[in-house]
C-alpha cells in the first residue's frame, strides 16, 4: 500500500447522512463515546480505511491478527441518517494526517453527507464529576442552536489549538461546504486512562443533538472489555514513536487536544 485506501463492502443509500467521528486522543473519549453508539444502536460497518501513514505494525489481539484502521458504519435513523467512523490510530505524521482527512471527507462528499461532528478530549488536569462537553463550529451562527444542547462555547478562551484529525475533519469540511463542529469532553487528561464520565456527558449532548437514545447502563461495562485492547495499543503506540523519533534527531514532542 504506497497511499491511504478506503475499501467499501457496500455503498448504502443514506438520506442527508451526518457523520459523527471518534479517533484516539485524550482519554480516548472519541474512541468510547462514538464506538459504544455504533453498539447500542446496531450500526452495520460498510468501509475501511487503511494507512501506510499508521503505525508500521499490525497487532496479535485474540491470536489474530489486527490491521490498525478506522471503521465506518452506517444507521437508518427517523428523520436522517448517520455514518459513524472510529479508528485505532492518529497517523505519527503530519503529512499523514493531511492525506487522510482528505480521503475521509471525499468518502463522506460521494455518500452525499453534509455535516461531521468530530469528538475529542479537552485536558484540564483535575477530575471533574460532571464533566462540561466543549463546543467549536466552523460557523458562529450555530453557536445559539447548538447552546441548547448543554453544550460550552467557552473552549475558545481556555486552548487555542486543536492538533490531530478532531480539529482538522472539522475545519476541512467546511472547505467542501460540508458543517463542522467539535466536542471535547472535558477531562483530567490522564496517559492510557480511558474516562468513561466524560464519554457519557459526549453521548448525552449526541442524543440531544441527532434524536438519538442511547442506553447509557452499559458504559462502564463496555469501557472496561476496550481497556485491555486501547492500553495494549497505545503501549505499543508508543515504543513505535519512540523508535521513529530516535531516527530523526531534533524532532519536537507534539501535545495535542483530540
């Protein structure tokens, strides 16, 4: 594979589709929030997307072998349809980045959809009971019809920058006439910790959002079956970035929100 690949199973027919994305990042709250949906409500996986820009290994998870991906799904819902993406990994470089949310919205443009709201983790170092989901909309005009939602529109005065494909599905998309908006849970931004609290307060605005119910009861019980794979792979993720990092000197350490 020299480029970034999408296989499609199937190309459903979907009716002015929304494409909600959850990619590792900061307590992994994109990765729990959008994958315990895609659960719940059944969603059916029609697509793949493969990247010479992931990490250089494949994993032996349950004596098979894992190819790192990002997974697309598909659910009819009453009033519009949703496509939900998750993913392994963030690609190790920039470039890579750049490539893949190019081939990811294309993707989203030719299944006709017209909004993508990405969710990420917005570190604060202390833990919260009850956590505040944080908004960015590529269009202010939202900000007073998303409010309603619960959602905070304050992230602007506390971080400014968003590294990694949380911020840049978002910001590309509106490029290609297609809306972005950004959720960041917050949470206290521990390594290798997932934080289900802060995916719940996600998945309650989601609701809200796209008229969804989601049976929260299960969450915790899903989070601990992920734990064992997400700390395998960030573990490894890890060593991986260390050994390329090793063999270009001088290369700064990137911390990101997403």
């Amino acid at each position: 594979m020299i480029e970034t690949e999408i296989i499609s199973k199937t190309k459903p027919k979907l009716k002015d589709p929304i494409c909600v994305i959850g990619l590792p990042g900061i307590g992994n709250i994109g990765r729990i929030a959008v994958g315990y949906a895609i659960t719940q409500l059944k969603a059916k996986k029609f697509a793949d997307l493969y990247s010479p820009y992931f990490y250089p290994f494949v994993m032996i998870h349950n004596d098979q072998i894992h190819i790192l991906r990002d997974e697309f799904f598909f659910y009819k819902g009453k009033k519009r349809d949703l496509i939900f993406l998750i993913g392994d990994s963030q690609t190790y470089d920039p470039k890579g980045h750049y490539e893949i949310v190019g081939k990811i919205l294309e993707f989203l443009e030719s299944l006709g959809c017209k909004e993508v709201i990405t969710v990420g983790g917005f570190s604060t170092g202390k833990v919260s009971k009850k956590p505040k989901v944080y908004g960015v909309v590529t269009n202010k005009k939202r900000i007073k019809e998303l409010s309603k939602h619960g959602i905070s529109f304050e992230a602007g005065t506390k971080i400014g920058t968003i590294v990694g494909a949380a911020g840049l599905l978002s910001g590309f998309a509106e490029i290609r006439g297609i809306r972005g908006t950004v959720l960041l849970g917050e949470t206290v931004g521990f390594p290798i910790i997932t934080d289900p609290t802060a995916a719940e307060a996600v998945l309650l605005v989601l609701e809200k959002m796209l008229g969804i119910d989601i049976d929260l009861a299960k969450l915790e019980e899903k989070v601990k079956a992920m734990q064992d794979f997400i700390k395998k792979l960030e573990q490894i993720q890890t060593q991986a970035a260390e050994q390329l990092t090793k063999t270009k000197p001088g290369k700064e350490d990137l911390k990101y929100i997403g």
